[in-house]
C-alpha cells in the first residue's frame, strides 16, 4: 500500500475492497494481496454486488444487483455531486448557526 502512494480517501476506499472479496490483507502492514474474484472483477470477466451493507467490519447484507468493472469504474465523475450533498443541511441542522 505504501507504494501505491495513495491519499487517505483512496486508502479508505482500497480497503473496502475486502468487503466485496476482491482484496484482501496480507497480514504485513499494509499488505494486501489481490484475490482471483478481484482479478477476474478487473478482467470484466465478473461482476460483484452493486454495494454491501457492513456493521462492525462484517458484511450483513449484500445487493442482489451484480455489476462489472466497466459499470462502476467511473463512479468518482460524481464525487463533486456526493461533496454538494453532503454540504446541505439536514433535519438536524438550523440556518443560521
């Protein structure tokens, strides 16, 4: 991992590969290896779930809807749209505080 010269959100988001099966830790600090699900998930030749519900580090949940690399790939285009939402004001929150 060290050498992959990730920021701390790709990092966040590498790990969640474990999740899905695709990477997995080696056992080393931050070592990881690449399972044959994430080989083949790169090679287009499988799809995982869409998404995967977790508490407490364990999935409990996964989607019913499969996806290839191809369909998720270019998810980040929409970063800037998760970062406006985020910003917006909840339930919770009061104008003007």
């Amino acid at each position: 991992m060290d050498k992959m010269n990730l920021n701390n959100t790709q990092f966040t988001n590498f790990q969640k590969l474990r999740y899905f099966h695709l990477a997995l830790p080696l056992g080393g600090h931050n070592e990881w290896i690449l399972t044959r699900d994430g080989t083949e998930f790169l090679q287009g030749r499988k799809k995982v779930p869409k998404f995967v519900i977790t508490r407490n580090a364990q999935v409990i949940r996964k989607s019913s809807d499969l996806v290839f690399v191809q369909e998720v790939k270019d998810c980040v285009e929409y970063k800037v749209e998760w970062q406006q939402q985020a910003a917006q004001l909840t339930l919770f929150d009061h104008e003007g505080e």
